[in-house]
C-alpha cells in the first residue's frame, strides 16, 4: 500500500525559512530526534510498568549512526513505534502545526535571538540539515503494518507499507550539500555530548554509549555520599578545583525543580567563572545562559538546574516575565542564603575558614538581591586585621566603646591593603581602634551599602585623614608652634613640595605621630574606586588627578628643625620628609625616588 497526500498548512515554503531563521544553531536538529527517542522509549517503559505492553522491552538503547557514503544519519530506538495513522496524526498534523504556527509568529522579525535554541520544532528541525528525511517505524501494539514515511522538504509526504521486523523509529536523515559537517563522527559525537550527556535512556554512538543515564540530581540526598557529589562535580568540570560545597535543589510544588548548585572558589579578581550552570529540561541540555533563571548574584555558582516548568519556546523578554521563571529565580535564592546560614550556624569555624572564597559572592548578593540582604545580614562576616571574623552585631558591640565621634556616630575604619597602610593601621590600633580588612574589589560597593543600612554609622578608610581626625571628638590638641611658625612652615613646605595637587596645611598632632602625613580624603578615593569597579554614573572619576591633604604635624621635633634650619637646608628637608611619607605609602618612583636617594646620601654625609 502507498500513499501521497499534502500536509495542509497555511504557510508556504516553510523550510526554508525554518533554515533562514535556524542557520546559526542547525546543531539542535540532533538534540531534538534524540530527545524524541527518548521520549518514545520511555512511553514503552511506562506502559510495561501499567501492564498495556506485555511483551518483551528488550535493549532500549537509543542508537544514533552516520554513514558517510551513504550521507545519511540514522536515530533508532525501540520505544512505542507509530502506525500509519499515527504517522499521518502526530507528523503531519500536530507537529507541522507547530511548525507552522513558529513560523507565522517570525517570520517577520528580525531578532533571532529571540528564537534561535528556544523553540519546540522537534521533528520538523530536521530539515535544517536534510534533503529529504525518513521514518521507518512498527507500532509496539499486536498485528501493525510497519510503515515506511518520505518527506523532502515540501508539503508532499508519501507512505508506504514496510518491513520491520522490531519494535520501534528509525529516523534517517538524507544529508544536504551544504551540511557536509554533519556527516563527520567528531561532530556528532560533539553535538551529542553537549546536548545528550544526561538523557534518561542510554544513548549509542559508534558502540559506546556516550550518556549517564542516571544523573546525581535524579536521585534523592539521602542515597548520595560528599565522594558522589564531587564526582559529579569533576564530570561536570573535570578541569575544576574541587568546589566548597554543594545544594541539592529537589522540589515538586509549586514548580518541578532539581539540581545541584556547587560554590567554586571565586578568586579576588572577581572573574566571572567560565564553568556556567547548565539548565536542562528533563534531562535534555538547554542552554548555559542561564540569567533569566537564575538570579545574577548566582552566576558565581557553577552546576545543573533542571525543570520541565521553564517555558523554552518562547523569547527571552516573555521568560523574564513567566511566573514560574520569577518562583524558580526565589526559590533558588532561598535555599542558597538557607544553606549559607545553616553553615554559618552547624560549624562556625569551618564557614571562617572558606569564607575568603565565598565572600564576594555573599557581597555581592547582598548588593543585588534584598531578600537575600536580609537573610544574610546574619551570617556575613567582617574581617579585622588582626584576623578574626565578627558578624555585623558583633562588630557593633566590639566597637561602639571606643568608636563614637563627637556626633554620636559609629566610624568603622578599614583597610585596603594592610602593608602600604601598615602606619595607619599601627597610629590608629595605638588609639585603642580596631580596623577592618576590606580589600576585595567589591568592597567599595559592600562599604556603601553598610553605610545605607546601618543606622547611624559610617566608613572610613584609615588612611583617608589623619588619625585623630578619622573619629573626631570634642578634644583641641594644642600646637607648640604660635600662627606665624604655623605660616613659614607650611610655605616652606608648599615651596619643597611644588604640587597643586597636594593641599597642605599645619595641624598640632601627636610628637609619636609621623612629621608629615599624606591622605587622600575619603569621598575622593571612594568615587575612584566605585568607578575602578564600574560604579554607574562614576566613569568620569578614574581620569581625575588624585588631590591629597599634606597635614605637617606641628608637634613632631622634625619641624622644629625644618623652622630653624639655615635657608638653604628648610627646602631640603622639608622636601625629604615629604618624600619619607611618599615612600611609606609606596607612592615614591622614577626621579623622585633618584633624587630622594641621592639627597638622603647627602644629609648623612653632611657634617
């Protein structure tokens, strides 16, 4: 028996415009027959499981081979099978449809983006890379004719009887001219590791199979061992250090979810990682551009998400929308503070031991998401220099005895880099202050956020003024020099220095501080370092000079040398003692630092 017919649709030259708009991503055409394989050999499972299939399942190995002579590529697999009448329902009907529909609805628009790997063409993508393509199939139900259907690319079919001893599909695929690629193993073996790596039914390419059939985030935590989860991790990224630990995602209501979210070491640099998470659709590799899904803070993390609930066949605009997206997006970011909280709380310890690895990635949660600020305002932890770790309330209580200025204000002090700021560091711990340690590039961020949220309480880096005025109190310190020395002092000064970057100015510190103290203030090296790490609005800042304050402590016994010095010797000496605080803040190089050299030979040389 033969027979011809025309699948009626209301679009004419469907294919190709289904090639038009699918030239940049043909590969998916693989992952699709696959996938409907897969289907048809679970459906026969299914059907053993509630006694409507009887017979014998046998190998349920799907089977994908490519012979180059022939150019042809063949899926097989012994699921359920389809009659003629079904092949005539499901092919020409239901899946040309959506074909049709998918084209109708963009054909005109020139954003592929919206389309290109998010659609549902299944069978019908077949024709990105076939002349004509084949289904050769035996219904799994008693007494069916074997059927044999041809499709070359036009609205003409034809079907024939045909003779299939087995159970089961073959899908054969005559390989156009211009897709030449796709006869060549590598590229299919490529294709299908990257799509098929985890479908539920194993998968054969030239007698291996190349899947894992029964993933670790298919099965429940009570089954798996830390040995499983870092197994999977190493399969997932197998050129990875090993990750700190791990989420089991498992959830059935509101929305099917499961996965497994791991927290790699996120370096200082703050790189985004190049091991993404990998959304799948049950079992089905999807795409690793995941941030419609998940929120932006967790692009840090690496792993698998899976969920049939995510809408696939739909533009990017319309999934940031979706209500099951936007439930998944929450529900992920709750068990992920949950799981840093429960950490935080089971083994205090060992959370401040991975906490230089974690602590961006919490920042900058916290910046980005407030209902994880919320949560996480519990268990973030600061660091001081000193090396112990103190929550937010802790550090409060540590600190408000002696780190109140005169305003009833709490100045948490912090440093960038202990070692350049060692000196400041040092002046302000022998005032009885504690310092904080905040050196990622995040932190200027993070620093402006505590700002906003605690009440009543600023920052301030330690070196951004002078210790006595970093948290001032109603305290006049009274300088040993009268105004006129205060005056020549600070034009000798301006005279040795020549910067119209560097403002001086005269002030009575203590005799145990420096002679000359060099700060930036804190507004101006905050604006730069929001626009260093891409603060909105401060680009501009990066390319401004750096204006410093030059405090000259009046009551250091050095400038009672500089005052009294012979006219020729004040210059010099000012200018070294400036050129000493330069070097202490490693801000001393190439002539200067010749010149400060040479001078400094010279002064102790000189009888």
């Amino acid at each position: 028996m033969e027979e011809r017919g025309s699948i009626s649709i209301h679009t004419e030259n469907i294919f190709p415009i289904i090639k038009k708009f699918l030239y940049s991503d043909h590969e998916i055409f693989l992952r699709e027959l696959v996938s409907n394989a897969v289907d048809a050999t679970q459906k026969i499972k299914r059907l053993a499981a509630i006694g409507e299939f009887k017979g014998e399942l046998g190998d349920l190995t799907v089977k994908v081979a490519v012979d180059k002579e022939a150019r042809t590529i063949t899926i097989a697999d012994h699921g359920i099978g389809m009659t003629a009448e079904e092949i005539k329902k499901y092919i020409n009907q239901i899946a040309f449809s959506g074909a049709s529909e998918f084209v109708e609805r963009y054909k005109d628009s020139g954003d592929k983006s919206q389309i290109i790997g998010q659609f549902g063409l299944g069978f019908y993508s077949a024709f990105m890379v076939a002349e004509r393509v084949e289904i050769i199939t035996k219904s799994y139900k008693e007494d069916t004719q074997a059927a044999h259907w041809t499709c070359d690319g036009s609205t003409e079919f034809a079907i024939i009887d045909a003779h299939k001893e087995d159970r089961g599909t073959n899908v054969v695929l005559n390989v156009a001219q211009d897709s030449d690629e796709f006869l060549e193993p590598a590229r299919i073996k490529n294709i299908l590791d990257k799509y098929c790596k985890f479908l539920p039914v194993p998968v054969e390419f030239e007698g291996e199979v190349i899947n894992n059939p029964n993933p670790i985030w298919t099965k429940q935590p009570s089954e798996l061992t830390d040995e499983d989860y870092k197994n999977f991790y190493k399969e997932l990224y197998p050129f990875s250090e090993a990750p700190l630990f791990w989420i089991h995602l498992n959830v059935d209501y509101p929305f099917n979810l499961t996965g497994i979210l791991y927290f790699p070491k996120i370096k200082n640099d703050f790189e985004l990682q190049r091991n993404k998470i990998q959304l799948y659709s049950r079992q089905v590799f999807i795409t690793d551009e995941v941030k419609d899904v998940v929120p932006e803070f967790l692009m840090l993390l690496h792993g698998v998400i899976d969920s049939p609930d995510i809408p696939l066949n739909v533009s990017r605009s319309f999934l940031q929308a979706d209500s099951s997206v936007k439930k998944i997006n929450t529900y992920i970011t709750k068990k992920v503070a949950d799981k840093l909280n429960e950490l935080f709380k089971k083994d205090r310890a060992a959370f401040e031991a991975s906490w230089n690895d974690i602590n961006v990635f919490v920042k900058y949660g916290m910046l980005s998401d407030e209902k994880f600020y919320e949560k996480a305002k519990d268990f973030v932890l600061l660091q001081n220099t000193e090396g112990k770790y103190y929550t937010l309330e802790e550090y409060k209580t540590l600190v408000e005895p002696t780190q109140k200025d005169k305003n009833d204000q709490l100045v948490l002090l912090y440093a960038t880099d202990t070692d350049k700021q060692h000196a400041f560091v040092e002046a302000a711990q022998s005032r009885g202050y504690d310092v904080l340690k905040l050196d990622t590039l995040i932190d200027s961020h993070f620093i402006a956020m505590l700002e906003q949220k605690l009440e009543k309480t600023t920052l301030k880096r330690v070196d951004s003024e002078t210790t006595d005025k970093l948290i001032e109190q109603d305290v006049t310190k009274e300088s040993v020099l009268n105004d006129t020395e205060k005056e020549t002092l600070k034009t000798t000064y301006e005279q040795a220095i020549s910067n119209q970057h560097m403002h001086v100015e005269v002030a009575p510190l203590s005799p145990d501080d420096a002679p000359v103290v060099i700060t930036l203030p804190e507004f101006m090296r905050r604006m730069k370092d929001m626009s260093k790490s891409g603060g909105g609005g401060m680009m501009f800042m990066g390319d401004m000079p750096d204006t410093y304050n030059v405090t000259i402590n009046a009551n250091h016994p050095l400038n009672q040398r500089v005052l009294h010095a012979a006219a020729d010797d004040k210059t010099r000496i000012a200018r070294q003692a400036f050129d000493l605080a330069l070097l202490s803040q490693n801000m001393l190089s190439g002539a200067a630092l010749t010149a400060f050299v040479k001078r400094s030979f010279e002064l102790m040389t000189q009888e």
